[in-house]
C-alpha cells in the first residue's frame, strides 16, 4: 500500500512538473518587469538594421527592405570589414559614423553555419577558462574582442577625436556578434584611454539575442552601459550549458561512436542515414531537465555561470493559450535572479532568434510605444525623462544591492555616503581584505598583459 502511494505521489509531482514546463512561456520570465518607454527603447530597431547591413552583399541594393524609414545610408559606411580580411579572428563587422545620431558605431554579425572558425570561437569557453575584472568571461569571445580592439581602436579613436567629443562610440551585435560587442565594451570602458580618454557615459552596447557571456556579478555591474534585446523565446539567451557541450551533443550522440569526439573530426558520409539534428529535441529536453532540478540559490552562488549581459528588453508578442501574435510589448528590467534560466519549448525557439524578424518585432513595438507616449500639446507627459533616467540609475543600484544581499560571488558593493566619508578614495594592498587584495591584484590585469596572455601565438609540438 505504501508502495503504490509512493508510486503516485512521484507520478503526481512528474505530471506537474511536466505540466510547468510545457505551459511555460517566454512571456513568464518577464511578467513582473515594467514596461519600457518610447525614448529608451527608440535606438533599437535602427541598430538592427546596422547590423542585418552586414550581412548584405550590396548596401545600395539590400535584400531586406528599410522598416520604419531606417534606411542605411552607405555614404556613411568608414569601413566594411569579411570574413577574408579578419581570418577567423572575428566575425565580419562595419564602421559607420551617423552624423544624424552624433554616434560612431561598431556593427558585427553573428554566427555562419559554414564557417568554422565562428564555430572554434564559441568552443573555446571550457567553465571557469578565463577570469577578467573581478568575474568569469566567454574566453573565445573575448579573444576575438581583444583582437577587434587592437585592429581598429586607431580608427575609432581618430573618428571620435575629429566629430568631437559629444559623439557616442555604439557597439552592437546579433547572436555571437552580441556577444563579441559585449566584451568588446568591457574593454572599452575599462581601457578608455585606448579611444582617445572617452567618457563612460558615452559608451553603449546593445547585444541582440545574445549569448551568454559574463558572469552574473559583471552582467550587473555594466548594465548601465550594456543593454540586451530578446524577441519573446530566443533559445541563445536562454543557453546556460556551455556552447561547445551543445554543438557536440547536436551532432556527435547519434552520428559518432563516441560522445566525446569532435564533430570536426568526424566523417558525416559515414552514417548518411542520420541526420545531424536528429538529437536536438533530447538535448533540449536535457537542458530543461538539468535547470529545472537545479535550485536557484546554487545557480547564484555559481561564480563561473555565464549570463546574457547588461539591462534586459524583453520584446513579448505571444502568450499561453492564445492563437497567433498579439501587438507586441517591450519590458525592461536588470533582473538578478531568474534572469532567462530555462529553455522555452516552443516551436519559435529558433525563429525568435533571427535578425530580421527581431527587427520587424521592434519596429511595432517602438510604434505603439510612441503612440501611448502621444499626448495633447498642453498635457505634460506622465513621466519625464529626467525622472525616468533617475528610475534606471536606481534600478541598478538595486540590482547590485541585491546581489551583495544574495551573496553573489565578487558582486560590486555600493559605496553610500558614509562609506565614502568613512574610507579614503585611494588604498594600499594592506587596507583591503585578504580576499578582495589578492583578487584584485591578481585578475585585473593591464592591457598589455591581457593582450600578451591571449594573442601569444602557440607553442609548436604541443
């Protein structure tokens, strides 16, 4: 009798379980965030079209038509960078300097199925690889950011210096290009001399359908000047496994003869039988299981968890139960915990992460956003933008607050007027705790160092 009551006790708590899961949506993650705002959210849909001009084979004549009047003028095109001329170091990438915006920005384009070098760079991220400025890094993708860095930080610098210091420098990037531009800007801001001394304030980067990148104590710590768009239930921001465990899972379970061999190394005519995404409903449905028994404070205290960057834009556009797309909503938020943990199982898992259609999504939903924001002439508006840029000061303050009261490892402590009052702006090693000494010292590291340790050219024979 206690037998079968086990029985159905664990087959009751599957069933819910499975029913969780299955009637999860994208629009869940975000359902607490406040909405965003017109003035906010306005640069998003013409940073898109930057990007998707990098995939264009001719910027006079593009193969997607200009949504909204976004429409890229090549005139303003400085450089246009393939794949020939970064040798795999990086993705393909343009500088474009738009006079009407005041901005210098940086567009890089994301993941080519055909290329294996894009493929090396996602790989190249083994937990806990790599440790830069007091967090952990994607250690492939902040290679290719330093490499970008030393390529065009002269022109860069050169384009600010001579349009005058109120430009902005934007870096922004679709899928793996996110993700480069994410690192790329923690550089920036962190080696500003490298661009002529520019402000802090007017660095941006925005990371579309990122993958995850920094860990979670850096993911706050730059969401000032870091803001990620994700179009309702994008997979890639979603992703905690390791990228490389992925890639080898999709391919290598039913196609080698063992898990552990590389997919580059194997011969596919071998089993023509099979197709190579054969295995990707089991490894999603392996992801989901794996997150979902993880308990949320382990995942927190997991200083080597990568997490999508920066302030989150959450386009919504579906819900449960309800046929077809709905005008879409934008949401916006710098959550610290339950900050895109599961993978959504929806059949726009995958289209949801397409470029094109990211843009289609926020141009709709900047659209709706000014026509809320349209008053009379003589009604003030609800909420000022001054007021409005104070809120999302606070916001990150709370968000790194909370981080220290959740005891996130390295997360960045405020300092109160007190504290400043209290401790001197400068101090030596022997005023710092043990911990944080030792730590500083050894992971913020100088340019010079950081560029020797990741470009010093292999070692032959090994």
């Amino acid at each position: 009798m206690s037998v079968c009551c086990v029985g159905c006790f664990v087959g009751l708590g599957c069933l819910r379980w499975g029913w969780k899961r299955c009637t999860h949506t994208g629009a869940d993650d975000s359902a607490s965030w406040p909405p965003a705002t017109a003035d906010e959210f306005e640069p998003v849909p013409h940073l898109c079209r930057l990007t998707l001009a990098v995939y264009e084979e001719d910027l006079h004549h593009p193969q997607f038509p200009p949504l909204g009047g976004y429409r890229l003028n090549p005139d303003f095109v400085v450089k246009r960078v393939t794949y020939e001329q970064t040798l795999g170091h990086a993705p393909p990438y343009l500088i474009y300097l738009d006079h009407n915006r005041r901005e210098i920005v940086m567009a890089i384009r994301g993941l080519n199925l055909k290329k294996e070098s894009d493929y090396e760079m996602l790989w190249d991220n083994r937990l806990g690889k790599h440790m830069f400025d007091g967090g952990y890094v994607h250690h492939g993708l902040l290679k290719s950011a330093v490499w970008l860095l030393n390529q065009e930080s002269e022109e860069l610098q050169r384009l600010w210096v001579e349009n005058g210091s109120c430009y902005k420098m934007v870096f922004v990037g679709h899928s793996l290009g996110a993700g480069v531009a994410t690192l790329l800007t923690v550089l920036v801001v962190n080696h500003r001399d490298m661009l002529g001394g520019i402000a802090r304030e007017l660095v941006k980067c925005y990371a579309i359908a990122p993958t995850r990148c920094l860990s979670l104590n850096l993911a706050l710590k730059y969401a000032d000047v870091i803001y990620s768009i994700v179009l309702q239930d994008d997979f890639l921001p979603r992703t905690s496994t390791p990228l490389e465990d992925i890639f080898e899972s999709i391919f290598c379970p039913l196609l080698a003869p063992s898990c552990g061999e590389k997919v580059k190394d194997y011969d596919f005519s071998l089993k023509p039988g099979l197709h190579a995404f054969d295995s990707l409903p089991c490894l999603l449905l392996m992801v989901c299981m794996k997150d979902t028994f993880v308990s949320e404070e382990k995942k927190l205290s997991d200083p080597r968890r990568l997490y999508a960057p920066g302030r989150m834009y959450h386009i919504v556009e579906r819900k449960f139960c309800r046929c077809g797309r709905y005008p879409p909503e934008v949401r916006t938020a710098i959550p610290v915990d339950g900050r895109f943990e599961h993978i959504i199982l929806s059949c726009n898992a995958t289209s949801d992460h397409a470029i094109i259609w990211i843009e289609r999504e926020a141009q709709k939903a900047l659209e709706l956003l000014k026509e809320k924001s349209c008053e009379h002439v003589t009604t003030p508006p609800k909420v000022q933008k001054f007021d409005r840029l104070q809120s999302i000061e606070k916001e990150h303050k709370d968000a790194l607050q909370r981080a220290v009261s959740l005891k996130i490892p390295h997360a960045v402590r405020i300092m109160t007027t007190d504290d400043e009052e209290k401790e001197p702006l400068t101090k030596t090693s022997q005023e710092l705790p043990d911990d944080l000494c030792e730590e500083d010292i050894k992971n913020r590291v100088n340019w010079n160092d950081l560029v020797e340790k990741l470009l010093r050219p292999p070692i032959s024979g090994k």
